[in-house]
C-alpha cells in the first residue's frame, strides 16, 4: 500500500466491520493472502478493492470483487509510527 503505508506501520482496526468507500480494509484474496487495499466501493459481489502503488501487487482488477465474507476489518488509522519523515 506504499505510498500509504510501508512494512512495519501498525494499523488499528475493527474485526468484522464493512469498509467505508475510499478507505482501507483489511481483506483476504482468493490465493488466501490477506493484505489492506483501499475499498473503493460496494458490487454485487462485494467489494471492488485497489492498491495504492498501480505497479505492485493484486486488487479487483485481476481478482474481481472480494466477498464480503473475505473482508476481515476496516482499518480505523495508523497508530506508528505516529508521522512520517
């Protein structure tokens, strides 16, 4: 999720609560790697969830929606580091 976030950040989060469209959630791909893409919005199907970074990573542009059985949290904030330099 680089520019957003980088290895290491720490991530408040609600269990079980739906994304909000254009925030963060954490979520588990089909491949069962569960990463924080940004929610864009609600589908048929679930959710429709981009990465940060278009040069890195997967999202539902080669998944599909995510179910929403496969959305683990919403991310709340970053809580560390508290800013960046």
């Amino acid at each position: 999720m680089q520019p957003t976030l980088y290895d290491g950040d720490r991530l408040l989060v609600v269990h079980g609560a739906s994304p909000r469209p254009g925030g963060l959630a954490v979520v588990r791909l089909p491949d069962g790697v569960v990463a924080v893409k940004r929610a864009t919005r609600r589908e048929p199907g679930g959710w429709w969830v981009e990465r940060d970074n278009p040069r890195e990573g997967v999202d539902s542009w080669s998944v599909g929606a995510i179910p929403e059985s496969d959305v683990v949290a919403r991310v709340l904030c970053r809580v560390w580091p508290l800013r960046r330099r």
